[in-house]
C-alpha cells in the first residue's frame, strides 16, 4: 500500500513546477556577533522586546565558558552547574525567545554605511545594528600539558577556581597586575602561592608589590619559566626551569593559574571600531562604540571582571541600548 501510495502522490505532481527552495533570510534588526554569556542575554532580551535578531556564534558557541568545569558562582544554581551546560540553557533559552542562531564563524565587516554587514565564509547578513560580544581569550604558556590539564588543576581565573583547591600549593604564573591579585586572592585558600616569573622584578604597581612582598603565603621564583606539567587524573606537578642558570626543579602543586593577560576577539573590527592599545574596545557612552548603531557587550571591552555574570548583565545593558537607539531612529 506504502509503494502504491507513493507511486500514485508522484503522478499527479508530475505536471506541477518544480519547487524553488526557500530564499535563506539575511536581514535582521540587530546582528549580535559571538554567543558566550553577553551575546546570549543579548539576544533573549533583543528578541523579547520584540526585534528580529540574529546571533553569529563563531567556531565555539558558549564562549569560555565551554572549557570550563563547575560553575559555582553563577546564581540560580544551588548545587552549581557544568560550564557547558550553562551555556546550553542559555541558548535554549535565547533560542525560546525567537532568536536566530547560527554556528558560522564571522570573517569581515561593514559598519561604514547602513543597514550594516556582517560576513561569514558563506553569506552576508544585514543589520540595523550591531553588538559585538566576542569576548576575549586568556593567554597561555604554549605547553601540552597545559591543554591536557584545562580544568583538571590549570585555571586562566583565580575567583572563578580558587575555592576549589583549599588547602592545596598552587602556582600562579605571571609579573603583572592580575598576576599578583590572582596570587593574593588564592591565599585565602592555599597553604603556599608560588608566583613564577620570567624577570628579576615584578612588573605589577608598587602598591600591589608590596602587597604580595609582605604576604608570607606568596613564595617568589625569579627568572623562572613553567616547562612541563605532570599529573594523572588532575595536575600533580610543574617543572621549572631558571631562564638563566638553565637548573630544573619540579614543585608538588594542586593547581596552576595562568595569569599572563587576555586577548581581546577584536581584530575583525580594528579598521573601524575604536580600539585602545591593547585591542580592547573603547566605550562612547555605556555601551556604544564610536560607530552610532554599533555596540559592544561583555569581555570583548571589559578588562577588569571578566566574570560570566558580569558579560551577561552587559549583554543586557547592550539589548536595551540598542533599543533605545532603533527606537529613536525609527
């Protein structure tokens, strides 16, 4: 019956024209560029107040937070939550709200003339307006081990990781600013900070110096480089090596904490948008770039929390800018 069924279904459309697939749609009101935490809350709040609204997830939807073990500071969740799968309820939740969301990874962009464009390797999408939350990512050492041990000991945030490893060495890599805050922070859970550093004197203010010079917690090796990390199930070890002398030694440690800067994801927008010398982008009025109708949201501009709550209450900011701005333009 299945084949006769068929068989007849084909006859009588045999004569009809053929039909044309549906056009892709290309146009939206707001473009939001990237899909950690800002681009997500971004997009629940564009799409609730009614606009058509894309997001262009890039090569990792969820941002960092997809490398990431247990979320415990994120509220809403009692128990804590996986990183992943945080990101996952936030895209089903913006997805919920009406969102377009595509997994395609942006190469080029037109914010001279309007609507504005956004390119991927395969389309060109429109805009009426833009945000850019691309985030930014830490800088790392460069070893194997350091990606064999991502979030089994090695940690680029010292407030998101620190209470997991109470009562444990650690070491902190780095000379700067962030270095030293993320060694202070970590003793009020380690028993003993090693602060490793490439240079014979820290690069960080000299309040902070002080600060990490009169904490006893805070244990300094100079002219030292992380060469190797060894462990089983987690991190168990580091190698170092004296940059100088050449001599190795290897410290019994629970976790390492990479603090050498992050990188801004802003080099698509170097041309246009207004960036400042280390490739932040720089904010006009809350979250408006020099470009009217282009705004930015979350890591990609800010420098100093880079926390996942903090990117979406940016996301959120940026949304309701933004329709504040379509608002007055239309």
């Amino acid at each position: 019956m299945m084949a006769a069924d068929s068989s007849a279904t084909i006859q009588e459309n045999k004569g009809d024209p053929p039909k044309m697939p549906d056009k892709k749609k290309t146009k939206f009101d707001i473009i939001i560029i990237g899909a950690g935490p800002s681009g997500y809350t971004a997009g629940i709040y564009s799409s609730r107040a009614g606009y058509d609204t894309l997001i262009l997830s890039g090569i990792l939807p969820g941002g960092q937070l997809v490398n990431t073990t247990e979320v415990e500071n994120y509220p809403g969740f009692e128990k804590g939550i996986m990183g992943p799968d945080l990101m996952i309820e936030m895209r089903k939740q913006t997805q919920r709200m009406g969102t377009t969301i595509i997994d395609d990874e942006v190469v080029d962009v037109d914010f001279r003339h309007k609507p504005f464009k956004v390119l991927t390797a395969s389309e060109e999408y429109e805009g009426r307006a833009v945000i850019i939350a691309t985030g930014a990512n830490p800088r790392k050492i460069g070893l194997e081990g350091e990606q064999t041990f991502a979030g089994k000991g090695v940690s680029y945030c010292a407030t998101c990781d620190g209470p997991f490893f109470r009562n444990q060495e650690l070491i902190v890599v780095g000379g700067g600013d962030s270095a030293i805050e993320e060694a202070t922070f970590l003793t009020k859970f380690a028993t003993t900070v090693h602060l490793v550093h490439r240079r014979e004197e820290l690069r960080a203010s000299k309040i902070m110096q002080e600060r990490a010079f009169n904490n006893n917690k805070i244990k300094f090796h100079w002219n030292q480089e992380i060469i190797d990390i060894k462990g089983d199930q987690k991190m168990r070890q580091a190698v170092l090596k004296n940059i100088k002398t050449g001599e190795e030694k290897t410290l019994d440690v629970g976790g390492l904490f990479v603090a050498i800067g992050h990188e801004p994801n802003t080099k698509l927008f170097k041309k246009q948008i207004e960036l400042d010398n280390e490739g932040y982008i720089i904010l006009k009025n809350k979250t408006h770039t020099n470009i009217e109708g282009v705004f930015a949201a979350g890591d990609v501009h800010d420098r100093n929390y880079r926390q996942a709550i903090t990117a979406a209450g940016y996301g959120c900011m940026a949304a309701i800018d933004v329709d504040k701005y379509l608002t007055e333009k239309s």
